[in-house]
C-alpha cells in the first residue's frame, strides 16, 4: 500500500503534537509561557498546581503583577535575596539568551510565597503576541528546609566543638594552676607562681592574702601589665595602702564569710591613694581559701571599668580557682607539720654528749628544710668500761619519721652491744650490729663510723674505728694538715651480715681534731662526693682556730646542703705542755 503524497507528513506532524501536548501536561515541573508583556499564554497542570490556580485560570495572568509582587521576594528565606523572575528573563531572553537561577521566589494565587530554582528561554516571535519566553521552575521549599536543618545541625556542631575547645582549655589551665601550687612546698613560691596565670585570663589583678595571728599578709600579687604593682616585700605590692572596702571584706572572709563582690570602687576626688586606684579597679572579687573548716586567706580578683563585669561564671570559676590554692596550702601546711614532727623526734633522739676528762667534744645537728629529707641521721658518744669514749656517726635509709625511729633503735641496739663487749673492736662491735638488724629488721640499710678514743699512759690519745659504707673520717693536725683515715672501711649494714669488718687505729696528735660527719655535708644533688670532700677539708683548716663547737657550726653553715640533714661530731686532742 503506497502512502498518499503529503498524507505521511501530516500524520508526522500530528504525532509531534500529540506527544509534546502529552509531555508538557505529565512534565513533573512547573511550566508556563508568557508574551512580550508578561502574560501568561500557555501552562502544564503542574505549574498550576505548584501556583496553586484552579485549571485554566493562570492562562491571561500577567506574571509581572501576579506572579512576582514587589518587596515579597526580598523577605522570604530568612532574609536571602530571591532573584525577580519575570524582568531578567525577558532581558535575557530578548537577546536570544538562555537564563536560569536558583534562588527565586513565585507568588502562588493565595499570596503565600513559593521558593524556586528556574529556567528560561526565548520563544520565537508569532503574529500578535511577539517573542515570549517559557518558564520551567521547581518546588524548592523541602529542599530549602533540608538545607536549612544541615545549616542548623552543622551551626550547632560547630557550637559544641567550640565549647568542647573552650573546656579542654580551661581544664588545662586549671591544670597549670595546680602544678604551680603543688610542685613546690615553699607556699609563697607557689602563689606568685599561681598569681602570674591568673592575669589577665581571669582579672586584671589578682593579690592573695594569708591569714596571721594577729593580722593579714599580702603573700603574692600581680597585674596584667608588668611593672604596674609597686615593688613591696617579697614583691607583693603593699607599699600602698588598701582599699578601706578590701581590707574589710578581706577581714569577713577570714572570720568565715563567703565570697565578697565588691562593685562601684572608683574613686571620689577626695579619696586617699590606695592600690585599687592604682590597678583603676571597678570591682572586685574577694574569695576565701577554705579547706573544711580551715580558711588559709583570701583571693581577689579586680576588673577595670574597660573589662567585662564578673558574672556568675566568673565567680564558680574563681572559687575553683581558690579550692585548688587551699589544697597546696593545705599540702604545704601539713608537710610542714610533719618536718616539725620528725625533726622534734631526731632532735629528742640525739643524745647530750658526756663530760670528757683531757679531750674536747662538741657535736652539730641541722635539719633539712624540706619534710621530706629530714629522720635518717644520728651521732652518739658515750663511755666505755675502762674510760673509753665511743663516738658514732651514722645515717639510716630513708627521711621520714620512720626513719627516724629505725635510726633510734639501731643506735641503741648500737650502745647495748658495745656496752656489753667493751673489749671488742670497732669493727667486731658493727659486725654484731649488722647481724642483730639483719635478724630483727631494725632498719633496710645504714651506714655508720664507730670510733673508740683510748688515752694512753702518757697522757696521748689513740683513736681505732671501723667504717661501714659512711664517709671516712677527717682527721686536721693543729697546723691545719687534713687527712681522711680510709683505713677499715667496708660495706654498708644491711648488705653481708656475717661478713668480717676491719678496724684501724691511729694516734691523735696534739691539738689534732677527729671529725665524724654524714654525707650531707660533702654530697649534693649539684656537687660529687669528690668534690665536697676536698672543699671540707680545705674550710676545715682555715677555720681550725675556731673553738670546736663553733667550728662545727661553721662547717655545717658553709657546706651543708640544705636539702639534707648534716649531722658532725668532732672530737678534739688537747695541746700537751712540752717538758723541758
């Protein structure tokens, strides 16, 4: 069968329209055409739809006035700025130009606004409507929300990283606060340590007052600019009078008040020169160091009328602040105690020395300074059967109150052996001591010099000992000769028992002085033993002159560590009248 001429052409034509007509009504977007003057001449369902007009009736609407009112564009979307559809498109359009946006905004029939994104392009110009544009736009309003609930969640996580940062560092901080309150045991340390990270991340000055018996002490205190406090004592700028208001919320807090906020300090015209007025502070936070029931003192804080006022996050804060400040004073305060504790004891341990016929005696105790270092030293002398004089030195493990005790019985588990077997030597009077400790635990490990002073008949003095594990004895001639008597020395107690210990002898001579000492004196965490031992000798010959008890006491001042108890005893042969 043979097409008809022209027949195939039509059908073709029919088929195009059929199909455009099918996919301009099933497009699932809005899509509308306009004339040159904006209005509407053809649309899908959808964009009714979408507009919200019933069938028919958005063709002859004029898109300018209808579809897109002045000054509704620009307030919709949470103030973003929607593009107007209808006069750039046209412009665009005009010129033969494709065109598209993403932020617009179409007024559906009942005047609510609809959010967009769109499309556009040129129609070609017809007798009696001239050249157009078609319009293809899409809901965006689910797509807005979505985007909008991402920009929430995403504000809302940067929230919390930042308050997650803002924690971490305020813990760290608080961190630092602490170790400079606890990594020293000399509590004013520690506070201008403390004062100097207070400002100015918590105040513009911070001063810290210590309660006394009678009156307060300024014990620390800084400013943000350096060189704003005056120098006083110590640095803690008291130079200048205080505040009459801080002195008296200082004093509250003391007699068991809470925090004080002290506000409106400016100062009248006829207001003494005070330190407030110096730091120009506006307010103050006053907060007690309080630990149960023991209040160490008071904190202040002070602000500028330029910084922010204090709030209550201000004020939890600085009472955390304070709680870690009483809890190194409390450390200290108690430490304190046990050094006077443990160093009564020692001192309560060591012995007077006895009344000695023909030869001189004196001994020397000085404490460490720190809790921690003092307990573990001795000296000793007393007589013997036959009128003997012992002398003993010795330093026990450890610097501690334990250490103490252990120290004080094994140097009466000393005396009770020499006293028993008075016929012994040094070093078989040791053995039997490092044998009882062994067997009863009397203490870890010890060191120790036991020397026996003998006065022979012609009126001489021999001296014999026996060394374990301590520092050798010094023995300085009256012309200010030093030698150190290495002979009999063997290992520490505690180590070997039953093992053999060797005893020396050697004659005193005249005027010569025998030291026993421990090693605090020649030994220091900055100085060898070598080294100690040489400067020991060389100040004990250049104060040799010197009475023996003050000889002592100079030694001790000079070398000591102050870290570690030093403990001597010195023994000193009289000068003999020369027979004619």
């Amino acid at each position: 069968m043979k097409n008809v001429p022209g027949e195939h052409d039509a059908l073709d034509v029919s088929a195009d329209e059929a199909l455009i007509s099918a996919l301009f009504a099933a497009a699932d977007a809005g899509v509308y055409a306009v004339d040159d003057a904006g209005t509407v001449i053809a649309c899908n369902p959808w964009a009714e739809r979408l507009l919200g007009y019933e069938p028919g009736t958005l063709i002859g609407v004029n898109a300018h006035r209808a579809l897109h009112a002045v000054g509704v564009a620009d307030t919709v979307g949470g103030g973003d700025t929607a593009e107007p559809v209808q006069h750039p498109i046209l412009a665009d359009v005009a010129l033969g130009k494709r065109s598209s946006g993403d932020r617009a905004v179409l007024l559906r029939a009942d005047g609510t606004p609809l959010q967009v994104w769109w499309t556009a392009a040129p129609l070609p110009a017809t007798a009696g409507r001239g050249q157009g544009a078609v319009v293809v736009f899409h809901d965006v309003t689910a797509q807005r929300t979505r985007e909008g609930h991402r920009a929430e969640r995403y504000a809302h996580s940067e929230t919390m990283r930042e308050q997650a940062e803002f924690d971490l560092a305020e813990i760290t901080w608080l961190g630092e606060l602490t170790l400079a309150v606890t990594s020293t045991l000399e509590a004013d340390e520690a506070l201008h340590r403390l004062v100097r990270q207070l400002v100015p991340r918590l105040a513009d000055t911070a001063l810290i007052d210590l309660a006394g018996a009678h009156a307060h002490r300024r014990a620390a205190s800084a400013h943000h600019i350096p060189g704003v406090l005056p120098a006083g004592p110590s640095g803690s700028g008291k130079e200048l009078p205080d505040h009459p208001a801080h002195h008296a919320a200082i004093t509250r807090v003391i007699q068991g008040c809470g925090t004080q906020h002290l506000t409106h300090l400016a100062p009248a015209a006829h207001d003494e020169a005070n330190l407030f007025t110096l730091v120009e502070a506006e307010e103050a936070l006053v907060v007690p160091l309080r630990l149960r029931a023991s209040t160490f003192g008071a904190l202040t804080l002070t602000r500028a009328p330029a910084g922010p006022p204090f709030n209550e996050a201000d004020r939890v804060l600085a009472e955390e602040v304070a709680r870690r400040i009483s809890l190194g004073l409390d450390n200290t305060r108690l430490h304190a105690a046990q050094a006077d504790i443990a160093t009564a004891l020692q001192r309560a341990l060591l012995t007077d020395l006895p009344e000695v016929t023909g030869i001189e005696l004196a001994a020397h105790y000085r404490p460490a300074q720190h809790a921690a270092e003092v307990g573990g030293d001795w000296y000793d002398a007393f007589f013997l059967d036959g009128g003997d004089l012992a002398m003993v030195i010795g330093d026990v493990t450890g610097h501690d109150i334990q250490a103490a005790s252990r120290m004080s019985e094994l140097r009466n588990m000393l005396r009770a052996l020499a006293v028993d077997r008075p016929e012994e030597t040094p070093g078989q009077i040791l053995r039997r001591l490092d044998t009882a400790q062994a067997r009863l635990t009397l203490a870890d490990s010890a060191t120790a010099v036991l020397a026996r002073l003998h006065r022979t008949g012609g009126g001489c003095w021999q001296a014999s000992w026996s060394v374990a594990g301590h520092p050798p004895p010094l023995l300085m001639t009256a012309g200010g000769t030093g030698t150190y008597l290495t002979g009999a020395h063997a290992m520490l107690l505690g180590v070997r028992p039953t093992a053999e210990r060797p005893t020396a002898r050697t004659l005193l001579p005249d005027g010569a002085t025998l030291l026993l000492y421990t090693d605090g004196l020649v030994e220091s965490r900055t100085r060898g033993i070598d080294e100690g031992m040489t400067r020991l000798r060389r100040h004990a010959s250049t104060h040799r002159h010197l009475p023996l008890r003050e000889w002592c006491a100079k030694l001790a001042e000079d070398l000591g560590d102050t870290r570690d108890d030093i403990t001597l005893i010195a023994a000193r042969a009289p000068v003999r009248p020369r027979t004619g």
